[in-house]
C-alpha cells in the first residue's frame, strides 16, 4: 500500500506529538507521585499520634471495647489500618482489619510481625507495636496503609488521557489543513516534475511566492527553459552523431577483415561486425553479450595474454600469424591486428583478422613449385645455373655451381654475385667490345647483362675461376627473367664445362698441323701411310662432331628429361623426322635440278615422305595429348555444350571410336547401359570419363601379352544415374589408393603414364557434374569405379580467373 508525502508528514507530526505528550504526562505523574507519597506519609504519621495519645489517656482502663472504639477513633475513611491485640502470654485475644492470612489464637507476637512482609497492599505502609501496662494486655501491634493515592493516580491519568485526545485531534485537523495547502503546491510541482521526466519542458509554475515552493517553482521554470534549449541542441547533435555512427557501422560492415571489440578484464564482446560471421559463421547475436571463451573462435587464454603483454609493451599488435576455427570446425589462416581504446574508462582491445588461408595455399603451392624447380635444377648437375635479381643478388646457386665452382649455395644465396669467378682480362675487354658497339662506356658489372636486357639473352664463352684456382672454359648463356608485365626483375645464367671439348679441339687442331707436316716431307715414300692417316683424320672429324653433339645433347637431355620428360620424346621424333624429310627434299631437289632424278629416287623418296608423316603424325598428335592432358587438369566448366541426351548413345558413340585399338589388344570391353537413362548435362565430360578409364585399364591394369574384360554398366538411381566401370586385372596397391586421384602420381612414368587420366576424371566428376567417385580394389582381385551423377548437372558456376602458368 503507497503512502502519500501528505499522509507522511501527518503520522510523523502526530507521532511526535503523542511522544511529546507521554514524556510530559510522565514527568506530572513522577510529580504527584512524590507529593501523594508525602501526604500518605502524613496521614500515617497522623494515625500514630493518634493511636498514642489514645492509649495513652486509658492507659488502666482499657478493655475490649474500649480499645475497639479507640481503633475506629483514629481510623479515617481514606485509610486502611489493623489492630491486633495480645494478652500477658503474648497470645491474640482481640484482632481488626487484619488483611493477611488469618492469625489463631496461638500466634505470638514475633510470628504476627514476621506474616506482616507477606501482606497485600502495594501502597506506602508501616506498622508499630505499642507496650501496655494493664492486667489484661501486654502489646498493640497496629500498622496502615493509604489507599486514596491510587484513585487519585487513577483520575490523574484519566484526565491526562482526555486532554491528551483533545490535542491530538486538534493537531490532526490543523495537520490536515496544513497539508492540504502543502500538498496542493507540491502536486503542482510533482506534475510539473514528471513532465519534465517524460521530456515536455513546455511546462511552467503559476505559484512563484516568496516561499520555498515559490523559489522551487522559478527553480523548475528557469530548468525547464534551460533544459529545452539544451535538450534541442543534444538532440541535432545526437541526430548528427547517430547519423555519423550509422555510416561508421555500414562502413565497419563493409569491410570484410575480421573486427571484434571487447573489455581486456573478462574478455566481454561488445561488438562484432559483418566480417566476423562471413569469416567465423557466428552470428552477431552469438558473440556480443559472451565472453571470448564462451565462443569457440579458437582464440585461447594463452593467445589473449600475450597479445596483450605485446599491446602494454609495444601498444600495438601487427601482423600476428594465428589460427582460428570457424563455426563448422574448419580452421582458417589469419593475420591479426589489434589497438588499445579507452572506452567508459576502461580498457578495451579492437582485434582486426585477416583472412590469409588463400594467400597460405598459394604461397604453399609457390613453395612446392620452387622446390619442384630447385630439384629439377639441382638434378642438372653437370651444368651450373645461377639466378640473380636486377640487383645482383644471387637468388639461386644449384648443385652444378657448387660443384663446377667449389663455392656452397649458403655460403653465395642473398650475396653479391660474384664477379671473381670470371677472367678480369675476359672482362675488360668485352666491357670495351660494348663500350665501341653502344657508344657508351660500359662498367663491367653491365658485361654479363646488358645483351640480355635488350636482346633477352646472349650465349658466349668464358673462363672461369673455381674456388681452388682451376680454370674452366665454360659456354655460359645469360637470360632475362621478367615479371607479367614485361619488367625484367632478375637474370639467369646457364654454364656448361666445355674444357675437355676445347681441349680435345686443340689437340685435334695439333695433331692435324703435325700430320699436314709430315705428309708434306713424307708425301712421296708415304703413299700408303697419307691413305691411312686420311683415314684417321676422317675419323677424327667424325670423333670430333660426335664429342661436340654429344656434348650438346648430354647438357640439353639433362634439362629436358627433368623439366618435361614426356613431352621430349615425341617432340624428339618429329625434329628427327622432319630434319630428315628436309634432307631428303634438298637431295631429291638436286637431283632434279642436275636432271639426274630417277624413279627409284623418287619411289624411296615417296615411302620416306609416307613413312615420315605417319611418325610426324603420331608424335605431334601425343604431344597434342599430352598438352591436353595439361590443360585438363584444372575443368573448366564453361568450355562445354550442355545438352540433354541418352546416357547409352553417348558412351556407345565414344566406345565406338575406341574399337579400333581395343581390336589391337587382347582385352575386351562389355557394355550394359538401359536405353531410357536421359540426362540434362554435359556429354562431353562423360566421354572423356569414359575414354580414361578405358585407357587407365589398358595401361595399368593388364599385364602385357594377357587376357583381361573390362565392364561398364549404369542404373538410375531416384534422381541420379550410377556407372560403374570395372575390371578384372592386377589391382592396385591399398598403398597406392590414396594417391591415385593427384595429378602427375603415375606407376609408368616415362612408360605411356602422365598421371593426369584419374585426376581429369576426379575434376570432372566432382566440380563440373556435381557428383561423387570412389574406387576399390583388392590384390589381383581386379579394380571398380563407382561414379554417381546427377541426372540434371547443376549450373556451371562462372570461370575462375587462372593465373598463367610456364612449362620449361
């Protein structure tokens, strides 16, 4: 039940004043008290001189009626007395008011006076005993006590009581009157109050007297005229900083790193943009109102803590490679950033991720690619090759460096290249050659660069200085490296040892000048021996062609059979084929223009041509291939026709094309297809599915010169077609079956196998047909894939954006 204010004061007031009104009551009646404990005093003492003077006259003659009269003499009608009387053996004989327990005629006078403590008046009272002289009587014992003090108590407090009721509902009506003037201004000013609580200041007080509630009334007034021009002015500005505050946050939405606030006490998060959930899957009503640890972000105590050692220490953190998890589990690469801010007095921290997952798999994938290339490098170890950026800087330093010129890639990558590995002779004259060609003068750390800047690159012979002293003849081509768009960024330099094949020139070179010498002296006697060493020098120029091709060929296959192995061979025969087609064109040619042609000529020339273009054909059409294969590794989706077609005819038309070479093999294919599976898809991929398998069988899977059936069937599937290609060959190793699906993993590397078949099937499959491929096999217990596609392919999604990639 509510009070009101009015109702307060009132209870107080009267409250008050019933205390006030008890305290005086109490001290009148402490008062009175005295005074009617003075008069019971006399009135007693009265009744005893009484007494005395009674006796005292009749003294001799005193009898029982005679001292009973003597008692009611001295009694007064506002007193209570007793009188007991006691015979020469101290025994009662006469007793009179007596207000205790009855006293027998036995009762000495010691035993009356001790039951007179036990009597039951609570009024002043004493008692007396008096010693009589007579025959008769030996004591008067008598006592008294008053009793008009308690009814004079009592009237006193009645009276009290009814004035003190006459003031109290006095004081209530005046209360009353006075409050209701009260509470009349106070409603005023309480209405007045809660307008201004509900935001109307248009409110004002008419009453503006001299008082307190007139001093309050202009206190509010001159408030609320003050409190609406500020409230006005707050409000444009509150409107302007919202408006500001809502381009801040559709800003801080907009950018798509990752930015959480939260107290560094507890970790509280006090707000998580739009990239939070985009990079974590957290919604903002998940993470705002939690602590970090609440939320499983993967961010742990240990992470908090030192990010915030290196914040107190350093004041900011940058760039601090971690790891969160994301709502499904996944985990993602990020750099975090993070500030301290002073909010509400008290320490926060802005932490800023960013997602760096797809800069970590392409610099994975740019690693793995540099260690390919390094080992495909280090792999040439009869050749020296040597990279550098446009400064100098040695990049790379392979094991045929270190091991032509003794120095250790450690000790050369991220120095200076250099120059004392070359002949300063060599140098300073072809800084001179240059200096004449350009009309410039040309520094010498320029020789080794400036062809290949303009021309792209310049091979030339030089001599080099190993470590130990040795000196090389070595045949060193310098090539430009440039960036996509066209800046050269650094130098690359190929050295091969060409000092045995120099030396084994000179001394070739020698021996021809001595046996021209001694066939001029011994020219007459030595027919003979001119024929033989004719012979010789026929064979040494062919020695000499061979060791220089061969040379040649040993520097180029080393490269070649490391950086592209499969494609060398075909490339290989066709060259070989075409040079000699060309020679046997420039003969045929002779002979017609010198009129000597015949038909035998032409009829070879003719199977030569024939047999040449069957081996052009073959080996161009593998390298075609092969570059196919190449390009089909990443699918790309949009390159192919979409269609709706019949699941039978499209594998009956490709395996119809394959007939013919399975005709070569002593393996046979079997086909169960239903005729009323339709598909909306690509058919396209579908045969390049069914073409791969057939060929991964064929090469992998049989044994040469053996027997072997392969199976192809399909079934629909609700709203899918399940094909299902097996065969009955060698199995593959429960080692191999991990791997089989990677691109370039193949058993028959450099036999037939490029390892990219199961790959291109794998792709197509899963990202251009929607569907799911699995695989098993047991030891010598054949292979089966099981291939599962939708019956309508989903959309193709738009083409990924390649980055360009360059085969040596």
């Amino acid at each position: 039940m509510r009070i009101t204010l009015k109702w307060k004061v009132i209870v107080g007031c009267i409250l008050l004043e019933i205390i006030a009104l008890a305290f005086i009551a109490g001290i009148n009646f402490e008062i009175n008290n005295d005074y009617l404990d003075q008069i019971s005093q006399n009135r007693l003492q009265q009744l005893n001189t009484c007494l005395n003077s009674q006796f005292e006259h009749r003294r001799f003659d005193l009898k029982d009626d005679v001292v009973a009269s003597l008692m009611d003499a001295c009694q007064t009608k506002d007193s209570l007395t007793y009188f007991v009387l006691f015979d020469q053996n101290d025994r009662v004989v006469l007793k009179k008011g007596w207000p205790g327990s009855e006293l027998s005629g036995t009762t000495s006078l010691s035993s009356a006076i001790s039951a007179i403590g036990s009597l039951p008046w609570k009024t002043p009272s004493f008692y007396n005993s008096m010693l009589l002289t007579t025959p008769q009587y030996s004591h008067l014992l008598y006592g008294g006590t008053t009793v008009f003090k308690q009814q004079a108590q009592f009237e006193l407090a009645k009276k009290a009581l009814v004035l003190s009721l006459i003031a109290i509902v006095l004081s209530i009506a005046f209360f009353v009157l006075l409050m209701g003037w009260l509470s009349r201004h106070l409603k005023m000013l309480e209405n007045a109050a809660n307008e201004i609580l509900v935001g109307n200041y248009d409110v004002s007080i008419d009453y503006l007297g001299n008082d307190e509630i007139g001093r309050v009334g202009f206190a509010i007034n001159l408030v609320t005229t003050t409190l609406k021009n500020e409230i006005q002015a707050l409000r444009k500005s509150e409107e302007s900083e919202r408006q500001t505050a809502a381009r801040m946050l559709k800003v801080i939405d907009a950018v798509p790193d990752f930015m959480l606030l939260s107290r560094i006490s507890d970790a509280y998060i006090i707000y998580a943009n739009a990239g939070v959930e985009n990079m974590t899957g957290h919604a903002y009503s998940e993470l705002v109102g939690k602590t970090i640890d609440e939320v499983e972000l993967g961010i742990t105590k240990a992470q908090r803590k030192d990010w915030q050692n290196q914040l107190n220490r350093n004041g900011s953190l940058t760039n601090y490679e971690t790891i969160i998890k994301h709502k499904d589990g996944s985990l993602i690469n990020v750099l975090v950033s993070a500030s301290l801010l002073e909010i509400d007095n008290a320490a926060h921290v802005l932490i800023i991720c960013r997602d760096i997952t797809d800069r970590k798999l392409v610099e994975a994938a740019v690693a793995h690619a540099n260690r390919q290339l390094n080992y495909v490098l280090d792999a040439a170890s009869e050749i020296a090759i040597i990279s550098t950026d446009v400064n100098g800087i040695v990049q790379m330093f392979n094991r045929g460096a270190e091991k032509m010129l003794g120095y250790r890639a450690r000790e050369q990558i991220g120095m200076p290249m250099r120059f004392d590995i070359h002949d300063t002779y060599e140098l300073v004259q072809r800084s001179k050659e240059l200096s004449r060609q350009f009309g410039r003068e040309v520094q010498t750390s320029e020789v080794l660069t400036l062809i290949p800047v303009k021309l792209g690159s310049e091979t030339r012979n030089w001599t080099y200085i190993c470590k130990n002293g040795q000196r090389l003849n070595v045949s060193l081509t310098v090539t430009r490296v440039q960036d996509g768009a066209g800046k050269v960024v650094g130098f690359l330099g190929i050295a091969r040892d060409i000092t045995l094949q120099l030396q084994a020139e000179q001394a070739l070179q020698e021996l021809n000048y001595q046996l021209e010498k001694r066939v001029e002296e011994r020219t007459a006697e030595l027919g003979e021996t001119n024929k033989n060493l004719a012979n010789t020098m026929h064979n040494l120029q062919l020695a000499q062609a061979e060791l220089v091709r061969s040379e040649k060929l040993t520097a180029l296959g080393d490269i070649v059979a490391v950086v592209a192995h499969e494609i060398n061979t075909p490339i290989g025969n066709c060259l070989t084929v075409a040079t000699t087609l060309r020679d046997r064109s420039v003969e045929l040619y002779e002979e017609v223009e010198q009129g000597t042609i015949r038909r035998s000529s032409l009829s070879r020339y003719m199977n030569d041509s024939k047999t040449g273009m069957d081996i052009l054909i073959r080996g161009l059409n593998r390298s075609s291939e092969l570059v196919s294969n190449f390009k089909q590794v990443a699918v790309d989706q949009t390159s192919e026709q979409r269609r709706v077609f019949k699941l039978h005819k499209v594998v009956n038309e490709v395996v119809a094309l394959m007939i013919p070479m399975l005709r070569k093999t002593p393996y046979k294919l079997s086909i169960s297809i239903p005729e009323d599976i339709s598909m909306d898809s690509f058919p396209g991929p579908i045969e390049q599915i069914v073409t791969n398998l057939i060929n991964n069988s064929i090469l992998h899977a049989f044994e040469e010169d053996k027997q072997g059936n392969m199976t192809l069937t399909a079934a629909k599937q609700d709203q899918n077609v399940k094909i299902e290609f097996s065969d009955d060959g060698k199995g593959i190793p429960e080692h191999h079956l991990n791997r089989i699906f990677d691109p370039f993993f193949t058993t028959k590397l450099g036999r037939g196998g490029t390892g990219l078949g199961l790959n291109i099937v794998h792709n197509i499959v899963r990202k251009m047909l929607g569907g799911q491929i699995e695989v098993s096999s047991q030891a010598s217990g054949g292979t089966s894939f099981v291939i599962v596609l939708p019956l309508f392919a989903p959309a193709a999604s738009p083409p990924e954006k390649r980055q360009s990639t360059h085969f040596i």
